[in-house]
C-alpha cells in the first residue's frame, strides 16, 4: 500500500497462493491460464482482507462534561466542545468497534501552540470503552485538541475551548 501524497510504502504483505485441477482420464486439460487465475483470486481476497482490518478500524468518541456507567462502556452528559474552569474536568468517552487485539492507542491533549499538556498510551481491542480524563483547573483559557493515534495512525483530532 503506498501513501498517494508521499509515495512512500506504508504496508506491505506477502502472500502465496495455489490451485489444483484433477483431469479425468481422457479428458484434456484446459490450460494454466484458470488455476492462475483462481490462485490469484485467493491472493486478492487475503490482500483485501488484510487491508480492510488496517484501514478501517471503527471508534466512537465524544467530550463531555460529566458521564456515567451503563453495562461495560459509559454513557456521556452533557457533550460539548466549550468548557469552563468550573467544568473542573473533560471527559473522553470512546468505544472501540472495530479494531485489531492489543492494538495501541495513543492520545494527546494539546494547546493551540501545539504543547501536549497532558497524554495517555494504551492498548486496545475491539468492543472496548474507555473513559480519559483532562483536569482544566491548572490550564490557561484558550483553545485546546486533543487527539486518537489508533496503531500510528491518526484516528481523530476534536478541537475544544477552554473560557475562564
């Protein structure tokens, strides 16, 4: 798989692949051309298999003001893209959908400077919640990110505002 902006490989996979064919007695056989074919059909369908799972991990997420426990995940209240230092924390809600077993996960909160103020690394599978918290008691005013990498890979980047 090639990075169509840098050109750079970004995944590669090696497969193999076969195909038989039993002749009958007296019968002729019809050529290569369809057991090549055929093997390569297997080939495509493990590449395209393999590049599904990389490619579209699925997650929900949200930030809120508060949340609460429901089942094995959390529900969030009061979703927002604007808190204030009475807000004392940020929620980050995700549910994890669909992903790979024991993949990482990393998340930064930023300033609008680009300073990471607070991070967490984790790992991850699918049907997984979690809950991330950002205290906003220390933190100056002003516009904030904060940001998924879901296996090295960019996942999601939520703007949000700190007022006084």
């Amino acid at each position: 798989m090639l990075d169509a902006q840098t050109g750079k490989i970004e995944q590669a996979h090696d497969e193999q692949g076969t195909a038989t064919a039993t002749v009958k007695r007296g019968e002729s056989f019809a050529g290569y051309e369809s057991l090549i074919a055929s093997a390569t059909d297997d080939i495509a369908g493990d590449v395209g298999s393999f590049l599904t799972l990389t490619y579209t991990g699925e997650l929900h997420f949200g930030l809120y003001r508060a949340y609460h426990t429901k089942g094995d995940g959390f529900v969030g209240e009061g979703e927002t893209q604007r808190f204030s230092h009475s807000d004392e924390k940020a929620y980050l809600v995700i549910h994890f959908v669909r992903v790979r077993d024991d993949e990482s996960f990393d998340l930064s909160w930023s300033d609008s400077a680009g300073n990471v103020v607070s991070s967490n690394q984790d790992v991850v599978k699918s049907g997984d919640w979690r809950l991330y918290t950002l205290s906003l008691g220390s933190l100056p005013a002003g516009r904030f990110i904060v940001a998924g990498h879901l296996g090295g890979r960019d996942a999601f980047s939520e703007p949000f505002v700190l007022s006084p």
